[in-house]
C-alpha cells in the first residue's frame, strides 16, 4: 500500500513503522511502500526546535547517527546548567539533568553548559542579558531558576546562601543559580530612616498613667554586623527605644517631665545609642511627639494652672495700685510745697472737665471758675 507525504521546508518528519521508528524526512514528496506495515509520518515545525516526543531517549541511546545529522542533543547533569542560544541570541535557560534533543534547521543552535556549584552568582556578562528581558521579541525561558535582583544606589542587599549571610552585595543588578541551593536578598535602605513608636502606656514615679508617641530617625553604618548579630535590626531598635522611652518616663513624677519635656530625649538616646553601636546601627535624633494625660489629670491641671494665672494676675494688680497709689502720694507732697505746681494741676483739671462739656458759662472770671472748683474738691 502506497503512503504519499509532503515534508515542507519549514518542517521535518518522523516516518514510524508499526509505530517504531524508521526514519527522518527531510522536506520533499514521498510515495511511501508499506507492504503489510503500517505507516505514520508526524511532521514537526522548525520554528519550535524541541523535539518533545516519547522516541527522544530512543534516539540519544540507539540512533547516534541520527542524532548527530538532524538534532542538537542536549545532557546536563546534576550539577549544570544550560544556556540555549538561537541564532546568538539567549532565549532559555535549561535546568540541571536536562536530555533534550532539538532540530537542526531553520535556526543556528548553541547550548553552553555552565557549572551552578561552582559559583552561585552569574557573570556581569549573563546578568545584563537577563535583566534586558524588556529589549527582547521573546522572553527568555526557565528563569524561574535565576534570582535576579536590582540593588538600588542609595541600598545595599544581604545575599543569604542556603540560610547562611555570605556577603553584602553593591547596587547594580545581580543574578544567582536557584540550582541546588537556596537563595535570598534582603534589600537594606542605608539612608536616613524613621521609626515612629506610638501608643505607649508608662506609669511615672508617682503613678500617673501617660500614653506618649515618640519618632526616631537612624541608618545602618555596618550592615553585614547588624544581619550577622540581629535577625530583624528594624525590630530591635524598636525594643531599645521602647525601654529606653520607659526608663526616662518610670524614673520621673509628672511634675519633673511637664517642667523639662526634653529630659526624655536626652535618656532615651543616651540609652538607645549605647545598646544599638555594637550592631552597626547609629540612632540620629529622638523626639517625642505627644504626651497625653488622663481626662481626669486633665481637668486637674486645668485646674491648677488657672488658679496659678488667677493668682499671677491678683499680683500684678496690687503691685499696679500700689504703684498708683505711691504715685498720688508723691503728687500731693510736691503740691503741698509749690503753689504753682498746684495751680497747674489745677488748670489740668479744668481741661478735662472741659472736654466733656459742649458749653462753659463763665460769670466773674476765670478766677471764680478755679476758686469754685477747688473749693468744690476741698471742702
């Protein structure tokens, strides 16, 4: 029984057998004789090289000579990785004991085998190639097994290897092989940061309860010390600033904080900063934010600071009478021993008087009218 088959030239088929391999066809027409066999082709576009079938470990193990003419043949082991380029191009990353075979054809195909246990971080060469994903047509395939990571100018990242801290990595990008090994970054901000502690119930000396809200700024100055010595640094200076906020508040009575607010930042950075030196940390500055009172303290010391005004204001109204009234008495002694001086004190009152009055009749004299009105204030 004939069989007729066309093999484009963008393809390659598979002739089986009674379902077993016989050959490969190149592209062409075929007038195939089967005899009493049965015969298949399957044809296999050349735009997707690998050649996923169930006779791909038949062929690397009995048909060398097979392989060798129309496949690239691809053996990882267990501790390689692969770089499969097209035409100079990457686009797939194959992961360790990989046995793959890829037509030969329409592209130029590369495999380069890189060894993961060798070195966990990839070349500069191979991370930029990666991390220009965005410049490409295709993406690259397998990265799932790279870890790419793009450390910031003003950071730092902390390489973890198989749970152990390695190294402190610069900014710029990186790449490592997930390969075998376990691998994290911690990306670290090493500028100035903020670090707000809110909502803290202390009791002062004298067992007032007070809720405070205190900011803190701080950077690293020794990274690697800090994630060698500390899991979480961030979490650690928040416990230094808690106690260091509850050694200023618990030592001190209501009075003693109200009088000198700053007392609190002095201790509590005086404090933080001793515990946090030895772990790479630098504490910048500490300032509370809010000190709230109880309602009920509230009210007393409204209380309190009224009756201290009330009684600031009584002083000063006594010392004003006081002064007024030594002033009057000076006046009167300088009178009493200068007539002019009382005439003209005199003639002062008369303009006054004068001007809340619209009409003065004056009968007599202006004499008269200064006679009458002294008599009328000294009887």
């Amino acid at each position: 029984m004939f069989k007729r088959v066309t093999v484009k030239k963008n393809e390659r088929g598979l002739l089986l057998r009674n379902g077993d391999f016989d050959r490969v066809l190149q592209p062409g027409r075929y007038a195939l004789w089967g005899g009493f066999d049965r015969l298949r082709v399957e044809t296999f576009a050349l735009e997707s090289p690998a050649f996923n079938h169930p006779l791909a470990d038949y062929l690397m193990a009995k048909e060398p000579e097979v392989v060798a003419r129309d496949f690239v043949r691809v053996e990882l082991g267990e501790a390689q990785a692969g770089l499969r380029f097209e035409d100079g191009v990457l686009v797939e990353v194959l992961p360790p004991a990989t046995r793959r075979l890829y037509w030969q054809g329409l592209r130029a195909l590369r495999v380069d085998v890189v060894d993961v246990a060798a070195q966990a971080e990839l070349p500069a060469a191979l991370t930029q190639r990666l991390t220009q994903t965005q410049l490409r047509q295709r993406a690259v395939k397998g990265l799932e097994g790279v870890l790419q990571v793009q450390v910031p100018e003003h950071g730092a990242g902390v390489l973890w290897l198989d749970g152990k801290l390695a190294r402190v990595l610069p900014a710029g990008n990186h790449a490592f092989w997930k390969f075998g090994r376990t691998v994290a970054v911690d990306l670290v901000d090493l500028r100035l940061q903020t670090q707000e502690v809110s909502g803290q119930e202390i009791l002062t000396r004298d067992k007032v309860a007070l809720r405070l809200n205190l900011a803190a700024t701080w950077r690293y100055t020794d990274v690697l010390t800090a994630f060698t010595q500390l899991q979480k640094p961030a979490e650690h200076l928040y416990r230094e600033l808690q106690f260091g906020l509850r050694a200023a508040v618990g030592t001190r009575t209501l009075d003693e904080l109200l009088e000198n607010k700053s007392v609190i930042d002095e201790v509590v950075t005086e404090h933080a900063r001793a515990k946090l030196a030895a772990f790479g940390l630098l504490l910048d500055s500490v300032g509370v934010k809010d000190i709230v009172l109880p309602g009920d303290m509230k009210a007393l010391l409204a209380q309190v600071v009224e009756a201290e005004k009330a009684a600031q204001a009584n002083v000063i109204r006594r010392r004003e009478e006081t002064a007024a009234t030594r002033s009057l008495l000076n006046t009167a002694k300088v009178m009493e021993g200068s007539p002019l001086a009382l005439r003209m004190k005199e003639l002062e009152t008369l303009e006054r008087v004068a001007e809340r009055i619209d009409k003065i009749s004056v009968v007599g004299g202006l004499d008269q009218v200064l006679d009458g009105l002294v008599k009328l204030r000294h009887p």
